[in-house]
C-alpha cells in the first residue's frame, strides 16, 4: 500500500496498491525530493486511458522496476483530470522534448519542479521502437547524479522556452472570419468525414463554426460538410451503436474502430452539434442520435440526485481493449435467433472493423443499412427492421450482463456546465421537458455544492479554473433563458465578472488558464483541444452579457481578447474555430428582448431561433419582443408567426 488511499480522485485510488511508493502532488513532496536530493517521477494520466492501464500493469507492477523507482526517485503520481493546470504544463514540456504528448505522462523532474527528460508510454524493455523502462531510469539516474548541473541548466531552459512570447495583436473582421472557414473546408475529409487523417479526432468546434456560418450565409459547402462528418461519425464503430453516445476518438480514417474511453466533454459537444444540425437539416437520423446521446448520458454519465460524472473508462481489463463493446459471430449466435444474426451481422460486421488484437472481435458499426439487406438477402424490408430493432435490444441486454468499464462518479464544475447548456440547447431544440429538468437539477446541485464560502471548485478541495468559471457562466445563462429565472442571470453576471478579476490577462488582453501559473509560466490558450477552448466561449459570454446588460466593459473585454488571439487562431486555423465562431457572434449578434412570460407562445418562439447567436434577455410582461439585429432594432413584435418568419429571414429558411 502506497499513500493514495485516500485520495479523492478514484485514478489515485486505482494506483494505491500498485508496488511503487507514490506520492499525491504537494509542496511536501518536493521539499523530500530536496532533503534526499532525488529526481522525481511524475506519472499523469486517468481512469479511462488505456495506455495508463496498460503502463501500471507491465512497470508500476513490475517488482524491479518499482524498487528502482522507491530506492531512486520520489514518485508522484496525478490525475490529468482533477488537477488539468499542473497536466497542461508538463504536457508541453515533453511535446518539446520529445514531439509527441498524452497519456499517460512520464516526466522526469528536479525537487524544483522544473522538467527535464520525459515520454508517454513506456514498455518495461525495449519494444517496437520504444526505449524500455528499465533502460529509461538508468539513464535518467546517471544524467542526474553524475551532470545535475547540466540537468538544471537544461530544465532553465526548457522552462524559459515554454512560458509564451509577448502577444502580437491582430484586428478581426469579416475577411478573417471568411478565410477560417475555407481553411476549415480545406482541412475536410471529402471521403470518410471529419478533419484530417488518423487518429481521428472530432472537431465540435469546426462543426460548429461550419453549422452556424451555413445558418447565416446558406453555404452549401459547410453544410455538406457538416452533413457528411455527422452521418459518418455515426455510421462507425466511434458511436456506440447500442447505447449511443460516441467514444473518444478513431484510430483510423474512417470512424469504424475507436479509443473506447467515453467522456464528458466529448458527448456534451456531440449533443450539441448534433441537435444543431437537425434544427438546421432536420432528418430523423440527425434527431436519433441525439436522442441516443441524451440516453446513454442519462443512463450511464449521470446521477440521479442532478450532475454528471467524467468519464467511462475504455477497458475492464488493459489486455482486453474494448472488450466490453466488441462482438465476435459466437456472440450474435448465441444471443441471436438463426435470422436475426444472419441480418444482424449484415449490419453490424465489417472487414475493416476488427480489433488488431483480436480479429475475432468485432467493433459494432452500420456496415450495411436495411435496404441493401433486404436486396442481398430477400427478406423484406418490414422484417429487417424488425429483426435489427428485435437484435439489437437482446445485444444490448446481454452486453449489460458483462462487467462494465469503470466510471469516473467526479463531478467536476467545468464538464457539468457543458453537459447542462448541451442539455438545455438539446431542449430549445426537441422541446422534451425531461431533459430541462434533469439539466436544472444538475445545475442547482453544483451551484450549491461547488460554490463554498463564495469561492468556486473545480472539484470538492480542488481550486476553479478558467473552464470551470466560463463553462458554468454559461449553462446559468442558458438556465436564464429557458426558465426567465434572474436568479440563474445573476450568478452567471457574477461568475463572470470574478472570471475577469481572476484570470484576464490586464496587460495584453484574454484570459489565463490558471490563477497561478506553475513554474512561473501563465497559459492563455485558444485552441480547441479538442473540446472548444475556454477564451473562445469567454468571448462569447462577453458578448452575450454585454448584449443584455448593456454594459461597454463586457464587450471592451471581449473585443480585447479577439484582438490578442486574431493571430494565432490565423495560423492554427481548424484547430481554433470556435475562436472564429466567437468572432461570428461578434460581427453578426442578435439580440431579442422578450417582453413576456418564460413558456409563453413568444418566448418559445425566440427560444427557437435559428439564428445561432441570439441573446435573450426577459423584461417587464408586454405581450411583444423586440427584436435587435446588431445595432438595429425592429419595431416590438406580439404575433408569433410574424416574429418567426422575422427570425427566419435573418437565417438561411
């Protein structure tokens, strides 16, 4: 038993009777590290990342390897997901040392914190192109006895190279916005769908910023774009075909085998994306798998009492990847009637879809769809509906007979606040009065318990950070417009004017990631990583309170941090749309003032506006809203016909 027992973090947990005598992160710790004069080893990672299960298994089991590591090093070990600020940091460190990052993160430091060696996954001996363990702490143990001044030197170095250069200011405007979205549309997969090659990761914000610039201009190059990733992205293996919901990301091109980990963030932006597009598109399919996401996290990343837990882990065990999700033809035999397996793996089965391994396994995907079944087989089209419906219920029935992959019960502010405003656009959108209630009992608990003594958490114990901040701010504002609540509006004005306090950047403009920033160095970063960044959405907060209160500073504040980001978002492009749909919001607002009761024909009518940034903001009862398109504004409007077709004139239908 190590000292992690009784941490709250369940990854922490996991590694507590692993045989290496880890250390949770504190500043005692180090002040060890001085006093023995030992290097440490930071291990980071979480409960759901494969490679960490696989890499504690093979070495931090390993009786050798973890007596090295006891007599040798003082050990700490770190969740990525409790403590992301100290992850992030050491994350860059060793892209820069090594060019390649994630999980798990092996990171080797002096007693001062300051990195100087590090990789991700290391075999315990040399294998397929990847140094051994063994050989790295023996390596990394004489650098460090025998050159420590070389060690420090270096580590200065590195640190100095890490902390960000002065920002180099850019100014914004339509022609920018125009050349991020063909930059997005070049980036497009016209074959499989999606943005890039492989590993394949979603963009939510490059949907996003394709979903709303169709919206606003009728683009039908962003639209066939949007549609094709969606469709494909469902289609494969990455969407889990029983459940619903999606995993983390595809290891191929062509969405058809996952990473199984399924996470918070993730799913909250698919929701998202998801009901935009069938607000936009309409389409069963669209609505489907939204729905799908809405169960999955109702049933499996949820609690009852309100809130959202952070993950499901890939693995029940780290030699069975996937194990849980995957299908061989014994299964579907044995569960299956003669018929249903026949059309079931017709449906289900594709060549490319195996597990390397196991190629016996299969990853569920839609390889064929019911028409082209009932061609190849002449089973009527009514009875392979029937038997793939039938099918899948008894799949997924026994697939919940298995052991299931550990969830991750933490409720951590930043991932409740984007699943309840995914939740609450989801409900704008299909109008299902379960999902609001679930989305504002969720939001009531963690207001209550993550705020304590007026200081927000990031988890019980654990200091906010900037995605904490931001990402509540705005599930309290959408809280205020599904419900005219002020109260939801007030806090939300509040949590953002001590996001401002806190972590605006007041030489330069943006916001820190961070209050303190590790090793000295303070992070402003925009990209998407891959969760749309936390400026992007600040900006986008900025601008909706500055459209509600009417107060200058809001947008003073936004149109500063557009201005210290231009450049950079300019040169990453895809990987910082959501950048360039807080840019959109700020050349295209709308603002609407409903002058009527919360649930009356008006307010759902606002509510259901295609326009993708409109604000709504509740005043004295009326009977009208009026409308305000950028710095123009309409004459009141008490038909709800009329404001429709208003609202729709301003979209693309």
């Amino acid at each position: 038993m190590n000292r992690l027992a009784d941490e709250r973090s369940p990854y922490l947990r996991h590694a507590a009777t692993q045989k290496v005598d880890w250390h949770p992160w504190s500043e005692e710790v180090f002040q060890r590290a001085v006093d023995e004069n030992k290097p440490v080893f930071l291990s980071t990672g979480a409960v759901w990342c494969h490679w960490c299960h696989v890499m504690a298994q093979e070495c931090f089991e390993n009786e050798d390897i973890a007596a090295i590591l006891n007599e040798d090093f003082i050990c700490i070990k770190l969740d990525r997901d409790e403590r992301p600020d100290i992850d992030r940091r050491y994350q860059q460190a060793v892209v820069a040392i090594s060019s390649t990052g994630g999980w798990p993160l092996s990171v080797f430091l002096t007693p001062e914190k300051m990195p100087f060696f590090g990789g991700t996954y290391f075999p315990p001996e040399d294998s397929q192109g990847r140094p051994g363990f063994r050989k790295v702490l023996a390596a990394v143990l004489d650098f460090y006895r025998n050159k420590k001044g070389d060690v420090e030197d270096y580590a200065r170095k590195l640190v100095e190279h890490l902390k960000p250069g002065p920002a180099d200011h850019g100014n914004p405007d339509a022609a920018m916005l125009d050349s991020a979205l063909e930059s997005v549309l070049s980036a497009a997969d016209s074959v499989n769908g999606g943005f890039g090659s492989f590993p394949k990761f979603p963009m939510a914000g490059a949907i996003d910023l394709l979903l709303n610039r169709y919206a606003l201009t009728g683009d039908e190059r962003a639209a066939s774009v949007v549609r094709k990733t969606l469709e494909a992205m469902a289609r494969g293996g990455f969407c889990d075909q029983l459940k619903g919901g999606f995993h983390r990301y595809s290891v191929d091109e062509a969405w058809l085998v996952p990473h199984f980990e399924k996470m918070a963030d993730d799913n909250a932006w698919h929701l998202r994306n998801y009901a935009a597009a069938y607000a936009l598109f309409g389409g069963e399919s669209l609505r489907e798998v939204a729905e799908g996401i809405i169960r999955f996290s109702r049933d499996v990343l949820s609690d009852p009492a309100g809130g959202f837990y952070a993950s499901q882990d890939a693995d029940v065990t780290p030699d069975d990847e996937g194990g849980y999700f995957t299908w061989t033809d014994a299964d579907f035999r044995q569960i299956l009637d003669e018929e249903e397996s026949r059309v079931l793996q017709l449906h289900f089965f594709s060549s490319r879809g195996r597990m390397h391994h196991d190629e016996a396994k299969h990853v569920l995907c839609r390889a064929k769809e019911p028409e082209e079944i009932a061609g190849l087989t002449g089973i009527e089209i009514g009875k392979v509906h029937e038997f793939i419906a039938k099918g899948k219920a008894k799949l997924l029935a026994a697939r919940e007979m298995r052991e299931a992959p550990f969830i991750d019960r933490t409720l951590y502010t930043s991932l409740n606040g984007m699943y309840i405003a995914a939740f609450l656009n989801a409900y704008r959108v299909f109008r299902d009065e379960q999902v609001r209630e679930f989305a504002l009992l969720s939001l009531d608990r963690i207001v209550e318990e993550h705020i304590v003594e007026g200081e927000l958490l990031h988890a019980p114990g654990i200091p906010a950070l900037l995605d904490d901040y931001v990402y509540l701010s705005e599930a309290l504002l959408c809280a205020y417009e599904v419900s005219g609540d002020l109260a939801y509006y007030d806090r939300a004005a509040l949590l953002m004017m001590s996001c401002v306090e806190r972590f605006r950047d007041r030489e330069s403009g943006g916001f820190f990631d961070a209050e303190e920033g590790l090793l000295g160095i303070r992070l402003k970063p925009v990209e998407d990583i891959p969760h749309p960044s936390a400026n992007a959405v600040a900006i986008m907060l900025l601008l909706r309170l500055g459209r509600i209160t009417g107060r200058e500073e809001y947008r003073q504040y936004a149109e500063e941090s557009l201005k210290v980001f231009a450049k950079t978002a300019a040169l990453i492009g895809p990987h910082a749309a959501y950048y360039f749909c807080a840019l959109d919001a700020w050349l295209n607002p709308v603002s609407l003032t409903v002058q009527a009761a919360a649930g009356s024909d008006l307010a759902i009518t606002a509510l259901q506006s295609l326009h993708p940034f409109r604000s709504i903001v509740y005043a004295e009862d009326g009977g009208h809203v009026i409308p305000c398109f950028g710095s123009v504004c309409h004459e009141p409007v008490s038909d709800p016909q009329t404001l429709a077709a208003l609202l729709r004139s301003r979209c693309i239908q």
